[in-house]
C-alpha cells in the first residue's frame, strides 16, 4: 500500500498527465491507494478557494470520485503519538505541522511509501520512502 498527498489528489483532479501516469505504474505494480484525513481535508480547502461556482462544484464532485478509490486512514491516538515521536526527533527539520501529522498517519498505519510532488518536505520524515512524479 502507498500513501497518496494533497498534491497528488489534486495533480488527479487536474488531469496532469504525471501523475496519471503515477497512478497507472502504482495500479500496475498492484498498490492499494490510501490518503489521511487531513489530505483530503486539505483538498476540499483548496477547491473551496476557486471563484467559478461551476467549476467548484465540478472539482467537489471529482474529489469524491478519487476517493471512492482510496482507503482513508484516520487520526488516532497511536498517529498522535507517532507525531509527538518525529516532532521531538526532528526539532528544528520538521516540514512543519500538518505535513509531519499526515506522515505521522501514514507510517502509524504501517504505510512506508509516500508519493507527493513536495519531496523536500516529506523525505526529511525518518522512515518514509517518498517518491515523487
């Protein structure tokens, strides 16, 4: 299984030709797609922003699309933990709070492999492999 980020969600509902051919490799090799709570918080954010109603609502609905495609891992009382463990062994490196709680989600769940476009943020997280696209 692979963790999936914001950016990449958002690259999907974009149509960018990267990471559909991310998503194809990932599906070739046989992963099961998974995303956190906070990802999928932080994607409705950003298509809340767009201006046109039509277009929001057109990106609304093709977040929940994608999602029917992915398992949602959720924030818990071990994710917490995990997250107080890499701020405290990161000070001062940490990607900041939200990236270091979605990894935090991640590798509580047992997921290794992070695919993102940020990679300078997540590759700093000890004991994520992040791949980019």
């Amino acid at each position: 299984m692979v963790c999936v980020d914001t950016t990449f969600i958002s690259d999907i509902i974009r149509g960018v030709q990267t990471s559909k051919n991310k998503i194809q490799e990932l599906l070739d090799r046989g992963e099961k797609l998974t995303t956190t709570r906070i990802n999928i918080c932080e994607t409705y954010k950003a298509v809340a922003a767009i201006d046109q109603p039509i277009v929001r609502t057109k990106k609304m609905a093709r977040i929940r699309e994608i999602l029917t495609g992915l398992e949602i891992l959720e924030l818990d009382d071990l994710a917490c933990e995990e997250f107080a463990h890499l701020w405290q062994s990161m000070k001062g490196n940490s990607p900041g709070d939200f990236d270091l709680l979605i990894a935090a989600i991640a590798l509580r769940h047992g997921e290794t492999v992070f695919i993102t476009r940020n990679i300078k943020h997540f590759s700093r997280v000890p004991g994520l492999k992040v791949e980019g696209y």
